[in-house]
C-alpha cells in the first residue's frame, strides 16, 4: 500500500471503551478499535492508557506491550490485515446432506 502523503501528527491520544482516540495537529480527530492490533486486544486497562506519543507525534507507542503504531497508518485506515479462515463455513455441516 502507497505511503500516506499528508503528515498526520497526533497533538493527544487516549483510550477509551475499547477505542483509541487522536486529535491531531490540523484540528481533527479520528478514532479506532483496539481490537485492530492483536497486542492491544489482549491488554488490560491499565496496559492500554500507557500510551504515549513518538517521533513528534507521528507515532503511538506502548512499551510494555511492545506495539507502534504509525498515526498516517491508522488515519489511513491501513491497518494489519487480519487472519482470514479457508474455510468457508462450519466443520458442523460436513457430512450432513442438503435438500
């Protein structure tokens, strides 16, 4: 995926309700689910409001979690893809005969 071309650089981040929210330079603010990032679905409360702004705020970081975050990538909504299953539908259904 192409590198966002306008520098998003975040002035606060907070999280919230399973949210994490931006507000940034241009005045703006965008928010997403935690349960984007893996490492951030698991965390507790406590891990997830260590939060903290890096690289001039280009950056979220969480050092006891061990995550980064690029704020462009998350404005961008370029987030990590997600395992996908090959199975189309449930092991429950195999051998069972449709009318």
């Amino acid at each position: 995926m192409d590198k966002p071309t306008q520098d998003f650089i975040a002035t606060d981040v907070r999280v919230d309700q399973g949210m994490v929210h931006l507000n940034l330079s241009d005045g703006s603010q965008h928010a997403f689910p935690i349960h984007y990032y893996v490492r951030l679905e698991g965390a507790t409360a406590s891990q997830l409001s260590q939060v903290k702004l890096r690289v001039g705020g280009r950056a979220l970081r969480w050092d006891e979690l061990d995550e980064d975050i690029w704020v462009g990538d998350a404005v961008c909504q370029n987030y990590p893809k997600q395992k996908v299953s090959a199975v189309a539908e449930s092991s429950q259904s195999y051998g069972k005969s449709v009318d």
